[in-house]
C-alpha cells in the first residue's frame, strides 16, 4: 500500500471542555496519512487516480473550524470518519490532531492525539 502525507495544516477552532476554549478558540494542527494504492495515479499521470490533496484540506478544515467538541479524539473521529466516506479509494486514514495551546498547568511541547481508522 501507497502513503499519501500531509503534516502540520494549521487552523483555528473552538474545541475544549473549558468555556474559555469555547469562547477564544485555539489553534489547531493536523497530520493525515492516507493508505491507498496510487500505481495508476503515477503509470497515467491522472489526478481523477488519487486523492486531490486541496479536497482533503477542505475536509480537514471543515471539521477543524466547524461544529465544537469537548475531546480532539472527537475531532480526529470524525475527521477520520469523513476522509474514508469522501474518498473511496483511501483504504486507511491516519489523523494525529495537535492542541499545542491546551489548558495544561506546565510548560510542554505539543499534546496530540493519533488515530488511525480502515475500511
């Protein structure tokens, strides 16, 4: 199986179990990894053979600045959920969504989460 990747799109969304999350937002970041077989995208050079990665940004997006959740796993669910219904060809979808302005009384790096969903 082929990889399609896509890391770090960024987007502004209102997700959290805090109303100040609900009420400011937050940056977001998502990584997609896509598993499909792209030997007939590459042997006739056909964009209609692949996944048009502007469509899978539109979809990203959507879920990202759409409707609140409380859990980024809820994100990454139906992100997930999305890609495998829009985009028949893809056989499995990895989502990794990255809060790295979460709520957290420390300092840290990045907090994320990664899911990977099949057919």
């Amino acid at each position: 199986m082929d990889e399609i990747s896509l890391a770090g799109l960024r987007f502004y969304g209102f997700h959290g179990c805090f109303s100040e999350e609900r009420e400011q937002g937050q940056d977001f970041r998502v990584d997609l990894k896509l598993r499909l077989s792209l030997e007939d995208a590459g042997k006739k050079d056909d964009l209609d053979k692949t996944v048009n990665y502007a469509k899978l940004v539109e979809v990203a997006k959507e879920v990202v600045e759409g409707e609140p959740k409380n859990l980024i796993e809820a994100v990454a669910e139906d992100m997930a959920k999305r890609i495998l219904d829009k985009f028949p060809a893809v056989e499995k979808v990895g989502v990794c969504i990255h809060k790295p302005n979460a709520p957290l009384n420390c300092a840290f790096d990045d907090v994320a989460v990664k899911i990977e969903r099949k057919r």
